[in-house]
C-alpha cells in the first residue's frame, strides 16, 4: 500500500525554469504529420505489391510453358512432395513414411522460433482428401515452381513471414516449410478454401438466400446431411457477402425470425448465430419449393433495389432431397432472360428420382448442380460453386488484389500474430477455370515500426476477442455515436474531427478524461485509410537544445537512466549484425560516426540527448533528499522517478531499502510501469492528464503475497496514514481542541483518489475499495453481446466542495465531499448514524454479457466500402458445364437457356 507520487511538472524550481528558456518549435500540422506517416505506409504496402508481381510472372510463365498438354505431369514420372504432416515421421521399423522424408527444420526467431526451413515450402492437404490423387499431385508439381519465388522474395524483402499458395483443387503450399500437428483426434480442419482471404480473391461479393427442405421426407441422416452442407455453405461466405437461410414445407419459415425478408452481412459473428439456429430444424409436412423459390427471388431483388446488399452477384442454394417439377413459371417470371441470379441445387440422399429437375434449374441459370449422399461428401461438392462463381473474374483476366483486414490465423500461422494479408487470383489461360490463390502476411508490427510513439498518444487497447477477425472503428472509439469519424475513414476522405473521450488505464480500473483530434487521410493506391489520434496538449510542442553528441551520451549512459522498452531509436533487426545491440549502444555507434549506415532517427535521439543533459542535475537533487532523509528517523520518499515524451527515464531509491518491491512498476515486466512499444507508463499518463503543479497520489494494485513479504510496503502505508490523521486533527480554534474530528464516533473519514479508490479509512480493510457516496443508479446500458461491463469514477475538476444526502430506508445520511489543493485527492466525511448496507464492492469485479444476439444487432448495417471490382458473368460463360445436367422435354423453350 505504499503511494506513487506522480507531478506533472516534476523538475525542481531552479531547473523547471532554465528548461523553460529552451526554444519550442512547434511540430508540422498534425495533418502533414498524418500525410507523411500515410506515405511511409504505403511504401510498406507496395512492397507487397511487387511480391504480388513476382507470383503472376512465375504462375502465368509456368502455366503457359506447360498448358494445354504440358500442364499434366507424365505418367512415367513417379513424384513425391513434402507433405506438411508428414515430414520426418518414421514407420515402425524406422523408415521415412511416403510423401515424408527428411526435412530440415531450424528454430527461426523472426517467425516466432518456430522450427522452419528456408529453403523449401511444404504442401498440407486437407485430412478428407486423398494425398496422392492425380488432381493434387499434379498440382503440386506444377506449382513447385513457386519454391524459387518464395525464396527470392524473402530475400529481397526480411519482413515478410509466411507466403503461400491455396490451390483450388485443395492443397496448400507454404513458405517457409514448417510442420503441420493434427489435432487430438488426428485431424486437421484446415482447408484453404474455406479461408476469407481465399474467398474474397476467387469470387466477387454475392448475395445468397439458403434453401433448406425440411419436409417429411427429410428425416434422419438427410437432414443431418442438410445442416452441414448449410454449415458448410456458410463456411464459404465473407463480410463481403450478404445472406438469409430459409427452411420449407408447406410452409416457409426463415431460421431466424427476426429477419423475415431481409439478408444480413455474413460476418462471424451472423454465422455463429445462424448455425446455432440449424440445430431447431425439424422435418414434417410436404415441400413446396415453388413458394421458396419465389420468397428468395423476391427478398434478393427487393435487397439488390435499395443498394444495400453486395450489388454484384446473386445465387440461391438449394438443399433438398428431390423436386417433382422444374418450376420453370417461377423462373420465368423471376430471372429470365437476365438470369442474374444463379440456381445451386444440393441433392441429399443416393436416390436419383428427381435428379433431372435439379440438373435442368442449375443448367437454365447459370449454376450448378451436386449430389451428396454421406457427410464425407460434403465439402467437395459444396466447394464446387466457387469455380462457378469465380469464372467470370477468370475470363476478364482479372487478377485483383484483394487486402484482407487484420486477423489472426492461427491455423496457418500456428502462432498467435494479427496479421495484415494481400492476395491476387491466378487463372489457367484461356479455359476459365481457377487454379488458386497465392499471397503473403504483411505483419501488422512491420506498420507500427513507421509510427513514431513518441510523438503521438497512442491507441486504445481492447480485449482481443475469441477466433479474433476484426475490430471495427466503433468498438474502440465508442464516443463517436453518430459513426462521423468511422464513416469518413471507411468512404477514404480526408480531414480532421474532434471530441471528448474517457480512456481506460490501470486495467480498466480508472478512467481518463481526454479530448482527442482526429486527423485521417487514405493511403493512395489501397483500400485502406489511416488515423491519428492526438491528445489535446500532447505533442503539440517540444523541447530542442544545442546539446553536444558527447554531453548527450555522459548522461545516457548513468546508471540511473534508461530508455523506452521496445522503442525504435535505431533499427537494430534488419542486419543481422546489429541485433545483439541495446538501444543505446546502437545510438552510441551511429552518433559517433562508427556505424553510419544504422537507420537510426536522428531528431529522437537529438530529443533524448537534451533530456539526458537538462534533467542530469536531478541526481544530485535527488541526493541530497536522499541524505535528509537519512538523518531523519521518519519515513518520507523512498523513490523518485522521472519521465519525458522521448522515452527517457530516470530513477533513485533511496540509501537502504530491504524490499525492492516499489520499484517492480518501473521494470520491464510491469507493462504497466515503464515505456514500452504500446504506450506510456500508467504514472506518466496520470499525471500529464492532471492539472499543472498538483500531485497525483496513488496506492498500487498489488497481490496479498507482496504485502506478507515486504515490511517498507506496510510501513510507507502506515506512515502515510499517520500523515492523514494528523492533519485531520488540527483545528483553527486558539486553544488547539476541535470540536468536531475525525475521531468522534458519529463520523467516518475517508481520503479517496480522483477515480473514488479510498487510500486512507479507520477499516483498513476498505483500501482500495471503490466509495460509493450515492445511490447507484438503476439504468442499465444496452450491452453488446460478450462485452465487459465495469464500474468506473472520475472526478468533476470543476467541482471544489459538494454535500448530500443519502437515503438509507428511511434514515437520511449526509456526507461531505471537499477536494484537497494540489492534489487529486478528495476527504469524505460521512455520519454515522445510520446503519446502511454499502453497494457491494465492484472496483476490480467484471460482469461478462453474452447475451443472445438481439434482432436490432443483427438488422444492424454500419457503412462498409464495397470491393472496387464486381464480375457476375460473363457472356464467354460455359452454362453447359453444370453438373453434366440432362435436358428433359416437358417444355418447348428450355434450349434457349443451355
């Protein structure tokens, strides 16, 4: 319980006053700034672009040298690959396995130590297909060719990490080649193509309504087999697309109820609830598909009208086990001649009876048919729409480049790593059929290197979410109500916004008070667009001296003194050589002159180097307080530490301490306590937010086990409350007594912070408990599902002295609120007549909300920035490939739609 004593201004008078001679430019505009970072990133990106330049030379030469003939591999060739599973396994008798072998493996600490080998990529191939059927090794050994491009590209580039190719046919190709562990059960869910980033390359944004047959018929193993080719079609869609499942008899039904004639953007989080719902489907009845289909034409072209849905393609998926009739009144009226929405039917069981129905509507509209008799056919047949979807990109010769959001993947990854992705769609030539997809990870730490943290105030930290996928904008600058920020940065404008915010720190125990500007811009040639948030007052000014390199690094180099964990001063990763450098010793090379080509940030370390100078004197400052000390029995400061904008900081204990407890927050393993790569420490943001020339006083958060162990904790705690009594004992009155204190028993005494933890009470107890000096309030927030709710206080400034009243089931109990000068502390005197149950304590409590998703969450449709290119069809389609559909004779115009 020992205080943090934190000031703002925390330099003594003499050098308070010679710092403030110092020039202070005024940094460039704020929308300059955010301009320049905007660029910086974009070179990043366009490195990216030019690996994506290296796939399609490789890809598009390697497919023209073995098209047509060429492109299947000889019979006579007998071919092997490293399977990702595989590798370095043995048989029982010690044995390489096949499409195993030895493959080498060294701990690579630029892709998180995991074992890898630079020199070769791996191919994983889902665990329900076969490794050595003909399609996936002849894939493979086309597309071996892309080992070289790997390999040169990491070369040119170290930042990357992981590159690869998802082939259509399944298989996955990865650089650098790593070892794949199936799971407990000896399995590996993995699939590419299910993937959002292999989704949003092959096919364009589409709108899709879900069929399912749940009549009679349906019972039993059919209607399982329904749910997964659902599950499975779901797997398929992106945030891209837009989609509503409905389920049929003689009646229709939609699975969620709430969203009767609508669709809704096919995120995790829709999906997740969709599938929760296919487990309530029952069969009975008789199916009348004809009122489906007419539902489904209906609520798409009603969807496509208001521009709210993909506005590119449409398709319906039909799963059913039979269709007595071709219902071509239905699609006459609805989707001829354009045909704009393609037909998908799912024919469930082995039987055949109504199989020609289902041919002849996949064939007159432009979709395809499949057949699924058992859950291991699933997935195929289900993944065979996408080569549909995707030929009219195939046949414009679209090679789009498609940059994902960030997202972890931890399948591919097989480590946790927000990542930012960029792929591009590969084509066999002239046949319009996909190949794959082929991309690479861009890092998301790789964009943060850019950002200069001394500079700028950094951004809220959320809770990353389970399978995290996104973040949106709103979820983190949740102040902005109306979306005016989100929506300029989604439509990609540029300009500047302002407002009031309340920031979390310590853990989400205390709250900030802040007003942020806002200065955003698009980075030219991608989608994205960037943001900078500054603090009104934080950075707006600095501190530039004439200080020499020599007198710089003399008072860097004190012991007392470090800088910010993890900040970039000097890039010390891109030559190996240079990687067992500190900071400051890679500062100290490139200063002097001995490592002139360290890329090195010359106008931080310049800010460093006059830190170091102008606050040097305080060692001896802090001395000297140091020796008082020791002369005086009574205990007062046992540390004092300092911090500036460039990172730097200092610290002295003082002479003996026999628990280094009170320094653990100033250490790297406090992420709490010191500069690090994310933000500030906690006791430098307390106290830049506080008013100028007050203390921020502080008790720590600290475990029970600390307290037991360290004796100067529970000391300066006591000392510190001894301090308060004290004070709280004087009175004005000529003859010393007082009349009314602190220890009449008809009162409590309190000593809050500003965020209402008590520090001082008679119940020590209480310490670090929340004061609740009113009713709580009765209003609950609408919560967003599995959001985390906390109580939070923050003092008005403003408000000096205040009094009230509580109601106590009858008994009215006043209180006394009086805020202490220069300081953040506030003393509550309450009375004591009556005996009232508190509010339980929910200072450090979290109360997790995972309701259901509500019907107003799901409608919901914040702005989104639709894909640039749409490709629905294309007049070169090939309609006759469907599903090897047979033509039945029942009606005279159906050869004009094959």
């Amino acid at each position: 319980m020992s205080e943090h004593v934190s000031l703002p201004c925390r330099l003594p008078r003499p050098l308070a006053v010679r710092s403030c001679l110092m020039v202070m430019p005024v940094r460039p505009p704020p929308s300059a700034v955010c301009e320049s970072l905007s660029a910086n990133l974009l070179l990043l990106l366009l490195s990216a672009q030019t690996i994506r330049s290296c796939f399609m030379r490789c890809l598009f030469h390697t497919h023209y040298l073995r098209s047509d003939s060429h492109l299947n591999m000889p019979r006579s060739l007998q071919y092997e690959y490293f399977n990702a599973v595989l590798i370095n396994e043995v048989d029982d008798e010690g044995n390489n396995v096949e499409l195993g072998g030895e493959f080498i493996l060294e701990p690579n600490d630029h892709f998180n130590n995991l074992s890898v080998n630079l020199s070769l990529s791996v191919v994983q191939v889902p665990t329900n297909m076969y490794n050595k059927d003909p399609d996936i090794v002849n894939g493979v050994y086309w597309s071996e060719a892309l080992n070289k491009v790997f390999v040169e590209n990491f070369e040119r580039d170290p930042t990357l990490i992981w590159q690869y190719f998802g082939s259509a046919k399944g298989f996955f190709r990865q650089y650098p080649g790593v070892k794949w562990h199936p799971d407990e059960h000896g399995v590996i869910g993995f699939d590419c193509r299910n993937r959002k980033w292999y989704i949003q390359a092959a096919t364009s944004p589409k709108d899709v309504v879900i069929l399912v047959d749940v009549s009679g018929s349906m019972k039993g193993l059919r209607l399982t087999i329904a749910r997964q080719t659902v599950s499975s079609i779901l797997d398929t869609l992106g945030d891209d697309d837009f989609f509503n499942i409905i389920a049929y008899n003689q009646e229709v039904h939609y699975v969620e109820p709430c969203l009767n004639g609508t669709l809704v953007r096919a995120d995790r989080a829709n999906k997740y609830h969709f599938r929760e719902h296919l487990d309530k489907l029952f069969a009975k009845g008789i199916g009348l598909l004809g009122d489906a289909l007419t539902e489904a034409f209906t609520i798409l072209g009603d969807f496509n009208s208001t521009g709210r849905g993909s506005v590119c393609s449409q398709a319906i998926m039909l799963v059913t086990d039979g269709a007595t009739k071709m219902y071509d009144d239905v699609f006459e009226k609805y989707n001829w001649p354009e045909r704009r929405v393609r037909i998908f039917p799912y024919l469930i069981g082995r039987e055949s009876a109504f199989a020609d129905n289902l041919k002849w509507m996949a064939c007159a509209n432009k979709g395809y048919f499949s057949q699924i008799s058992t859950l291991a056919d699933v997935q195929e047949n289900v993944m065979r729409y996408l080569h549909v979807m995707s030929r009219p990109k195939v046949i414009d010769h679209e090679h789009d480049t498609v940059w994902t959001e960030a997202y972890v993947d931890s399948a591919v990854s097989a480590f946790l790593l927000i990542l930012g992705l960029f792929f591009c769609v590969l084509m066999q030539k002239n046949q319009g059929i996909l190949l794959g997809v082929a991309g690479t990870d861009i890092p998301l730490q790789e964009l943060m290197k850019l950002i200069p943290k001394h500079m700028y105030q950094e951004g809220q930290k959320k809770r990353r979410k389970p399978n995290y996928s996104s973040v949106d904008l709103s979820e983190v600058e949740w102040e902005d109500k109306d979306d005016i920020l989100r929506n300029a940065m989604v439509n990609r404008r540029t300009g500047s916004f302002s407002m009031d915010v309340m920031k979390t720190v310590d853990k989400g125990r205390r709250l900030l008070r802040m007003h942020n500007d806002y200065f955003y811009t698009d980075i030219k040639g991608t989608p994205f667009s960037l943001g900078v948030a500054l603090s009104r007052g934080h950075g707006k000014y600095f501190f530039r001296g004439n200080v020499s390199v020599d007198a710089g690094l003399r008072d860097l180099e004190q012991p007392d003194v470090a800088l910010a964990d993890e900040w970039t001063y000097c890039n010390t990763e891109e030559v190996h050589e240079h990687r067992h450098l500190t900071q400051i010793q890679a500062i100290k090379l490139f200063m002097t002159g001995k490592r002139p080509h360290l890329k090195c940030d010359r106008e931080l370390i310049q800010e460093v180097f006059f830190d170091a100078v102008v606050t040097a004197p305080l060692r001896t400052y802090w001395t000297g307080l140091a020796l008082n000390k020791s002369e005086n029995s009574d205990k007062g400061v046992e540390i004092a530490f300092l911090g500036t904008r460039t990172g730097l900081s200092h610290s002295v204990l003082g002479l003996s301490l026999p628990c280094v407890l009170l320094r653990d927050f100033l250490t790297a393993e406090d992420k709490e306590g010191v500069f690090n790569a994310d933000h500030f420490p906690l006791w430098y943001k307390r106290a830049a937010e506080q008013v100028p020339g007050t203390f921020v006083y502080s008790i720590p958060f600290s475990t029970g086990t600390h307290t037991l162990h360290c004796t100067t904790f529970q000391d300066e705690a006591d000392f510190f409350q001894r301090k308060f009594w004290t004070a709280c004992r004087q009175c004005s009155a000529l003859d010393g007594k007082c009349s009314f204190s602190c220890d009449n028993d008809d009162i409590n005494c309190y000593l809050i912070d500003n965020n209402g933890f008590i520090l001082v009470a008679e119940d020590t107890t209480q310490v670090l408990s929340v004061y609740y000096c009113s009713q709580r309030t009765r209003g609950k927030t609408i919560m967003v599902p599995c959001d985390t709710e906390y109580p939070a206080f923050v003092s008005e400034r403003t408000i000096r002295e205040t009094s009230g009243s509580v109601d106590c089931e009858g008994c009215i109990r006043s209180f006394v609120i009086q805020q202490i000068p220069s300081s953040n502390l506030f003393m509550i005197v309450v009375d004591n007549k009556c005996d009232c149950s508190m509010v339980p304590d929910l200072g450090g409590t979290k109360e997790w909300a995972c309701f259901s998703l509500k019907c107003d969450r799901l409608k919901s449709q914040k702005d989104r920035r639709k894909p640039e290119s749409c490709h629905p069809f294309h007049p070169e389609e090939n309609s006759i490939e469907c599903g090897s559909a047979t033509r039945p004779h029942s009606s005279s115009h159906q050869l004009c739609f094959l």
